[in-house]
C-alpha cells in the first residue's frame, strides 16, 4: 500500500531539543489538561503544510526554547525530514531526503507548502484535482485545487470535531465543499478527460527532462572535483577528521607548554595576526561563491541552449504542418486531367494550440533562464571588486604584520600558528568533501524523483487508455464501504437499519436515514464517524483507497463515550473545562468505549494510528501509550528530557 508512517516529531531550539517516537501501530499520548499532548498533533499538523502558525502566545514553553519543528517520516519506504519554522519564514517546507539524524549531510529542497503538498501527492502516486468555482460574493469563475491539505481531514480528526457536527470541518463552507472532492480523490473516482490527462503527461514528461539535465550538471560537478565515490568520500572525510583531532590535542599540548614558561605574547601582533586571518577567510568563502555561481553559470547556458534547440524544433513543426496550405494546391485527374475541387482541411487546431502553448512555455522558460544568468554575471562582477577590495586590505595587514614580528621574542606562537594554519586547510578540505557528499545526495534524490515521476507517467497512461473508474467499479466500492461501516456500528451497539450506509453523492456517513450532520447524539456522531474512517482504512487495504496516506490521528475519543476517570492516574479531569453538563465521576458507555480501542488496535496492525487521550483504560494503558505528561514541568516540554543538556 501507498502509505505515510511517521517516525520521529523532534522540537527544537538553540539549547534545547525533544524528539517524540511513534510506534507503527497504535501510539497513545495520554497526560494532563495543558500538559502538551494535543499539541503534539497540532505540529504534525504543521509540519503537513497546516496555512495558519502555531500560536506561541498560548505555547509560552514552546516559544521560550524551541524555533523549529522536524518530522521524520517515510512514504512508501522513502525517508525523508520535513522541517518549518515556528517563528518565521511561515510559508517555506525544508524536505531533507533523509533521517533527521542525516540532514548535516544534506542539502534541503526548499519549498512553498503549496509545492510541498504537491511532492506528497506525487509519492503517494495521486494527482491533485482542479476545481471550477465562483469567487466569493462573486459571479466570476475561478480554478481551485482539491490537495494534500484536503485529503488530510480524513486523517486528522480535532478534538473539538470528533462527536460534533463539525466533523470533516463541515462548519467551513470552503473546505466542505471540497470534502467530495477529496473522497473521490482517495478512491480514484474523479472523472477527467483526455485533454486534461494529456497536458499532465506533458507536464510530467518535461520534468523528467529537466531533472535529467539537472543530473548531468551535478555528475560533472563531482567529476570534475574527482568526487565520484561516495563511499570513498565519506571515508576521506572520517580520516581528515582524525587528523584534525590529532592537530588539535597538539595545539593543546603547546599551549601548556607556553603556559608553563612565563612568556606573554604581544596582543597587538596577536589583533593583526586576526585580522589577518579572518580577511582572508572571507576571501575564501567569496571565491567558493564566486566558483558556486559559475557553475550555476554553465548549467544555466547549457539549460538555455537546449531551449533553443526545442524551440527551433517546434517552430520547424508548425511550419511544416500549418504552414502548407493544401487547399491551395491545384488537383488534376488522372484519367482526364481536369482540374477537379477539394475541401482538404490540413490544420488540427487542437494540436497546433498544444504546439503554440509549447513554444510560449519554452519562450517563457528561456526569458526566466536568461535573466537568471544576467543577475548571476552581476553578482559575480561585484564579487570580483569585493575580492579585490580584501586582497588590497590583506596586503596591508601582511605588511605591518613583518614588520611588528621583528621587534616582538613569542617563541611558542609561530608554532601555534602553524597548527592553526593546519587545522584550518583540513577544515576546509573537509568542508569540500562534505559539499560533494550533499550534492551526491541530491544526485540520488533527483534520480529517485525521475523513477517517482516515470510512475507517475505510466500511471497516466494507464488512466488514459480506461478513462475513468467505471460505475459497476464504483457500486462495488460502496457495497464494500457500507458492509465495514455497519460491522464497525454494530460492533458498537447501533443496531444496523436500512437506512445505515454511505452517500453515494454527499460521501458521508448515513444512520437511521440521516446524515452524520443530522444527528445530534455525541455518543451516535462519534461511532458513525470512527466507522466511517476505519472503513476508508479498511478500503485501502483492499486496494479501493490508494489516495488515502493509511494514517489516522484522533484527539480525546472519551468525551461522549468513555470513562471520565482513570484507575490509577492522579489526574481525571477532560480538556473541557468549560463543559457544565459533563458529570466528572460518571461513566457513560465503558464497553462501547473499550470497543474503539479493540477497533483502533485491529486498524493499527495495517495503518499507524495516534491517540491523544486523557486517562486511556488500563488494560491499553500499559500496552501502547507511548508518553504521558504532565501539567507544568513534566509535558511535553520538559528540561528533564533535553537532548541538548549536557
């Protein structure tokens, strides 16, 4: 199956950092009210692309030590590292293909959360799905687009959702209007046309083309650094390191050895000798960005050439098909040789505008591509003067430095120096090979994007030879849903009536005949949509859901339902302070409650499900909750669990 596993949520700051694991199954998160477990979900939220920033205001602890949040998680068996900002550049995703562990090692692919939910979609091998409708107080039409974003409400579940009429965020028109859309998505039932399936194979067809040039740029790059080898790379880079460490320990014998002897070094030989070295470190690192945008330079020209080369191919095309009139031409019989009429019509217009949207994409492409290499000639001129600048100052500083160095007796630091000097060009070599070791990683992302692409096109060749999903396909999606949904309500004590089933058009849960958004039950509203979701879940596992990402994330399921009060916990209060009409010591329904768990635990032997709940029953209590917090030090954030500490 298509699926998302989450592996690690790590929250991190300059002094500290937290890393919350999951289990593969079933994870529960118990703990007090305000202790941090529900926000655990809201960062994963986050992390998925969520528009609206984490409040820091009601997070003072989240605030005070962590800027940034990192979920490492796998799709269909890639690992990847997703990170965001918690406190600015809101609207970027950092993707590292890679564990979090790994990422010093990688070069991130920075994306806008719109691009981000795309390359979602594009691993789990589902296309996104455009949406025509009116603006807002609006007679005017407009494309919208049914994503990642959409399908995830059927994976996150709020707390203030489960058992509501707000359940799939019902109360957003917005949203609500494109659930239909997304459960169609999930169970490959959009219908599109050819038109449409062919513009997206384009699409897909040249960014296989573009990221195969891409690749070519980045192999030449390490073959010319005589790079190829990562294993090699890698071992150059721990031998270095070594003698790095080696340098160090004998700097630090020197040093006490000087110490040892009552020699004082002179502090204005020592101020110059600084200087020097950091102009000429700044130097260093001018001429490795100055190397950086050469080389962004020739892949630039190369890119830009082959666009004329595909330009001058589809200029060539139209002329030689729209072009030659031949109605224009005069026709003779052969028999008689009378001039005999014709009505041939020569211009597929269908075509020729697929054609001329090519060539204004290509034109479009070459202009972005050639005022990307005038901005980087200018950036390398001005770096030229800069370079040129420090190399007059560094003179300078070099001069007075000779000078200064006869009149001062500091027999320990020409010594000193020179292994600073050492340590310093091993630094650097190594820092060389670390970029090689980054691009070779991208090299490996790049080409796992080009098999994840040709999937993708042959997917849709596929859809481009059956179309769409057929209604018999269909009907029998339904009966498979409707059975699970029933078995799941029966199992809850819903006696199964006629009017128990799914929407064949509104795709939500009916019972008794009525809508999920009908009943006011919290107890009824919550099992229909518990059962509702495991049956998609159950869906994919038959192959009917590919769209869905197999994960389930559901915050406080005792509120309508379960016991209000743990059996060994010292807390027993619900994250609803403000509901009056809760009676705290009752029981409502323990065995439909403890039936949820069996159903959780039965879904989490295919899919990964995560519980944030208050006091879970004992028995499920010692076997799958994961982390308990507490309110005050001991929640989430808790010094006593600072990785960084020491």
């Amino acid at each position: 199956m298509n699926r998302i596993i989450l592996k690690k949520l790590i929250i991190q700051g300059m002094s500290y950092r937290r890393t919350i694991e999951f289990n593969e199954g079933l994870t529960i998160i118990s703990g007090e009210k305000t202790s941090g477990k529900s926000l655990i979900l809201s960062l994963i939220d986050y992390c998925f692309g969520k528009g609206s920033k984490i409040d820091l205001s009601v997070q003072q602890e989240l605030e005070a030590l962590c800027d940034e949040v990192f979920l490492e998680l796998s799709i269909n068996n890639e690992l990847m590292t997703f990170n965001r900002s918690l406190k600015k550049k809101f609207d970027k995703v950092n993707i590292y293909f890679c564990s979090f562990m790994d990422i010093d090692e990688y070069t991130p692919k920075i994306l806008t959360i719109k691009e981000a939910m795309q390359l979602i979609m594009q691993k789990l091998g589902v296309s996104e799905y455009k949406l025509i409708r009116y603006k807002q107080r609006s007679a005017e039409k407009e494309i919208d687009t049914v994503s990642f974003r959409d399908i995830f409400r059927y994976v996150y579940i709020h707390q203030h959702d489960l058992g509501t009429g707000n359940f799939l965020e019902k109360n957003n028109v917005f949203k609500a209007n494109k659930n239909p859309h997304a459960f169609k998505m999930m169970f490959n039932m959009v219908d599109v046309d050819k038109d449409t399936l062919n513009e997206k194979l384009v699409e897909i067809q040249n960014k296989i083309s573009e990221t195969k040039k891409e690749l070519i740029g980045l192999k030449s790059y390490l073959k010319d650094r005589d790079a190829e080898d990562p294993f090699i790379v890698q071992l150059t880079i721990e031998k270095i390191g070594q003698e790095i460490d080696e340098k160090r320990k004998e700097k630090d014998d020197v040093i006490k050895d000087s110490k040892s002897n009552e020699n004082k070094e002179n502090r204005l030989y020592i101020q110059l000798k600084k200087d020097f070295e950091e102009i000429s470190n700044e130097i260093f690192g001018k001429r490795k960005e100055e190397k950086q945008l050469n080389l962004s330079l020739s892949s630039k020209k190369l890119l830009l050439e082959e666009y004329e080369v595909e330009l001058s191919e589809v200029e060539e095309t139209l002329n030689v098909n729209y072009k030659l009139v031949i109605s224009d031409q005069i026709l003779e019989c052969p028999l008689c040789n009378s001039q005999i009429k014709h009505d041939h019509n020569n211009k597929n217009t269908d075509t020729e505008r697929m054609l001329l949207r090519i060539k204004k994409e290509i034109l479009s492409k070459m202009t972005l591509v050639s005022g990307l290499i005038e901005m980087d000639n200018k950036k390398i001129e001005e770096l030229n003067k800069e370079i040129s600048s420090l190399n007059e100052k560094r003179e300078i500083f070099d001069e007075a430095i000779k000078v200064y160095s006869k009149k001062t007796h500091v027999p320990f630091l020409s010594q000193i120096e020179t292994i600073n000097s050492m340590i310093n060009r091993l630094t650097k070599d190594q820092e060389v090979l670390r970029e090689s070791l980054r691009i070779y990683h991208k090299i490996e992302e790049k080409e796992k994007s080009i098999s994840a692409l040709g999937l993708e096109e042959e997917k849709l060749k596929e859809k481009l030879a059956s179309l769409q999903i057929t209604g018999g396909d269909k009907e029998k999606i339904f009966i498979f849903l409707d059975n699970k949904y029933k078995e799941y309500m029966s199992r809850l004590k819903y006696d199964v009536l006629e009017g128990t089933y799914i929407h064949r058009e509104k795709y939500t849960p009916y019972y008794n005949g009525a809508s999920v958004y009908s009943h006011e039950s919290g107890g009824l509203l919550e099992s229909m949509q518990l059962s509702f979701l495991g049956a998609i879940l159950l869906g994919k596992e038959a192959g009917y859901a590919d769209g869905h990402p197999g994960l389930l994330m559901l915050d406080s399921i005792s509120k309508y339902v379960g016991t209000l009060k743990g059996e060994e916990h010292s807390f027993n209060e619900l994250d609803y302070p403000n509901d009056n009409s809760l009676n705290r010591d009752a029981i409502k329904d323990p065995e439909v409650y403890e039936e949820f768990y069996k159903i959780l635990i039965e879904l989490g032997g295919n899919h990964q499900i995560i519980l944030v709940e208050n006091t879970p029953p004992q028995k499920f209590d010692r076997l799958y909750t994961k982390y308990t917090f507490y309110n005050g030090k001991h929640g989430l954030i808790d010094e006593d669990k600072n990785e960084m500490k020491d």
